[in-house]
C-alpha cells in the first residue's frame, strides 16, 4: 500500500470531514492510504518523508515550497497555491493571459465620481473581507478592516457569478451562483442559489490559458457574470470547495482527482 498525505488547517479539516473521508477512501480502492494531517499540529517535513504525493488544502505556500525543495511531489504546486490566495497576482496573471478582467481602481486616483465601489482583501476567501461601499466615509471604514486590499468599481451583475473546476488541463464543471436576496456576494456557502452553467468556446479558452499558464492541478477559476457572453475574471480558489459541485454533477469527484493524481 502506497503511501500519500493530505493536509489542511484545523478549521478546515472540521469543514470538510465528510469530502476527507471520501478522499480516503477512494484512495484505499486505488492502493494507497492518505494520511491527514493538521498544520498546526504535525511536523509535516518529517511525517512526509515517504510520501507518493503530498496534497496541500492549506493557503501556506511557503510550506508547500519547502516540501519541494525537498524533492516531494506537492499538489497544488506553491507558486499555483501562493497566486491563488493573493487576488493581486491572480488578476494581473489573467492580464497577461489576455483574458478580460475585472477592472482595478487605483486609490491615489479614487473620486466621488467611482462610487459606489468594491474593497476586498488580496488573501481573503469565501465571500470573507468583502464590503460594497457607498461613500468614501465606508471606504475608510472598510480598508481599516483590511491589511492588504484591492479596490474595484461596483459592476451590477444581480450578485452573479461563474465558478469553474479544472483538474489539470480538463474543466469538470462550471456553476452559475446567484447570491442571496440583499447580498451583493454570490457565494453559494452564503446562502446563494447554483445552476449548471454551459461555457461559450471562447470562455473555455479563457480557463485553459489560466490553467497552463500555471500548471495547476486542481483550481476552481471565478469570473462576475455580467451577461452569459461577458465573463469577468475575478479570482482563483487553491483550494477550491467542491459543495456546489456535488450538488449538481453526478460524477464522482474524488475518483476523479485519484485518477489524475496517479496517472
């Protein structure tokens, strides 16, 4: 039996038992036990020595980078997961791929004539460290809140938005999340509504460049919805939450992860 490790914070080992379980126990019908581990509880440099792959669903990339230096195979790569939790990078990646982008507003350049606007945190996840703001008086009260921010125009898409899954260079899915009555997030964990969403070609594209660009392994890829055609990209997810996927797919996504990780 071949050995592999999952790791995750504490907090979110919590969140997600029931998808470990099921990780684990694909794993065993694939010969190969994964171990989880804690963050804060384990010495994962040493617990690892012996592993087939190490899967990080932390946000420490500095972690995941000295695993690597090390010669161990970690999924997703630490440059993949560092991009991923810093919205900064992710948004000028997508630039650079040429794919259309939620614009960026410069804080030195801000007027009255901007608002109503959105301020968020480079690192925060899950709809967390999110505020709409009206005035520059909720402006300053929001960035004191925040250490590190982005600024952009409030772009009306009925709180809509598109997650897409990637497991290497394959989109397993695509969901069109609509947010709760009154909240300007469509974060379906919030309380949102979810429907299958069919990519255009070009749209397809978009993802694929994104993919390549970064050779990840298992992303989910978020873009505003501002009509079916006009997408967005707003932000990466390493790791990604796959509840909105179970909800609406029917194949089994962690045999489908097993399959790509041991291929």
């Amino acid at each position: 039996m071949k050995q592999a490790y999952l790791l995750y914070s504490e907090s979110d080992a919590a969140k997600n038992q029931s998808f470990i379980e099921q990780l684990q126990q694909t794993g065993l019908q694939h010969d190969v036990t994964l171990t989880l581990l804690i963050e804060e509880q384990h010495d994962i440099i040493k617990a690892t020595k012996d592993a087939l792959f190490i899967w990080n669903r932390t946000r420490n990339a500095e972690l995941a980078k000295q695993l690597e230096q090390l010669g161990r195979r970690v999924v997703n790569r630490s440059e993949v997961n560092h991009i991923a939790n810093d919205k900064l990078r992710a948004m000028q990646l997508a630039i650079l791929q040429g794919i259309p982008t939620v614009p960026r507003v410069l804080e030195q350049r801000l007027t009255a004539d901007d608002f109503p606007i959105i301020v968020k945190s480079t690192g925060g996840h899950g709809g967390n460290e999110v505020f709409k703001c009206d005035t520059l008086e909720q402006f300053k009260t929001a960035k004191e809140k925040l250490t590190t921010y982005l600024i952009e125009p409030y772009i009306e898409t009925n709180a809509t938005d598109v997650r897409v899954w990637m497991i290497g260079e394959v989109i397993i899915g695509a969901v069109k999340r609509i947010g709760a009555p009154g909240d300007f997030r469509s974060n379906y964990t919030l309380g949102g509504s979810i429907e299958k969403f069919d990519l255009t070609a070009e749209q397809r594209t978009y993802v694929q460049r994104i993919q390549k660009a970064i050779k990840s392994d298992y992303i989910g890829i978020d873009f505003l919805h501002v009509t079916h055609d006009q997408l967005l990209f707003n932000e990466m997810e390493d790791p990604v939450g796959a509840r909105s996927y179970y909800e609406l797919f029917d194949k089994d996504l962690t045999e489908l992860l097993w399959q790509y990780l041991l291929k």
